[in-house]
C-alpha cells in the first residue's frame, strides 16, 4: 500500500464519519462535506492502487528482461 492509498482510505473514513453526523443531527452542510470528502478520498485511493499497479508491472516487466 503507498502513500496516496493510505492517505485515501483516511479521506474516506474521515468523510463517512462527517457524512453520518450530518444526516444523524441533520447539518446538511457538514453531511454535503463529508460526502465531498469521502468521494475525494475513493478517487485518491484508486490513483494509488493505479500507481501500485504500474510500479509492481514494471518490476514484473524488469524481471523478465533479467532472465
């Protein structure tokens, strides 16, 4: 996992907290930014996944050329 995956997940977990005291208290506004925040922090988990994915394909493609 990389820093943008990790730094994702807490972006996600942080929104659906925000998201679920506003609709709990009914504070649209605190609900609309967690939704906002947790929608943000999915898009930055799957760039890291992405990033993971090419890195571990290089590396892949790396060992192959060694042999």
């Amino acid at each position: 996992m990389n820093k943008d995956e990790m730094e994702g997940k807490k972006k996600n977990v942080k929104g659906r907290i925000k998201e679920a005291v506003g609709t709990v208290t009914g504070n649209k506004n605190l609900e609309s930014e967690g939704a906002g925040e947790r929608a943000d922090g999915a898009a930055q988990e799957q760039v890291g996944k992405a990033k993971r994915k090419v890195g571990e394909a290089i590396e892949d493609f790396g060992k192959k050329l060694k042999r």
